[in-house]
C-alpha cells in the first residue's frame, strides 16, 4: 500500500488515516476534529488553486485548509 497526502485523493475517495506529517500541536488539532490514525476517511470536496478541502470522518463533515489537510496522511482504499 502507498501513503499519499490528503489533498491528492480524488474527491469521493476514501481511505484510512496513518498518520501526521506535523508538530504535535497540529496533531493534537486534527485529532481534536475527529481525524484519528486508523480512521476512515472521505474526500467530499476540494477548492480549485489550495483551497479548503472538505473530509467525511464518521458521521461528521469537516472542513480545514489546504495546508492542514496536507499534513494527514492516507492510505487509499482499493
């Protein structure tokens, strides 16, 4: 299996979260909005030219910016 950033799933792809490219404080951010390792996870939307991206975690729709989302990294589900 590969390990892509968030930003480079298709919208309406999902995968499973397996871990943060970042700092514990962005960590400790992502993990406070739901967005855990070993969770799955949906690209529902991105915005042209790094926009926000909008992630499905469970039942819960979040959105976070560009440069946050890069920091999640994903394995794609098959």
């Amino acid at each position: 299996m590969k390990k892509v950033s968030l930003v480079n799933l298709a919208d309406g792809e999902s995968a499973t979260v397996v871990g943060f490219d970042s700092g514990h404080g962005a960590s400790a951010r992502l993990e406070a909005m739901g967005i855990r390792v070993g969770k799955k996870i949906k690209k529902l939307g991105g915005m042209f030219m790094k926009g926000p991206i909008t992630v499905e975690v469970g039942q819960t729709r979040v959105g976070m910016g560009h440069g946050m989302a890069s920091k999640v990294m994903v394995e794609p589900d098959q």
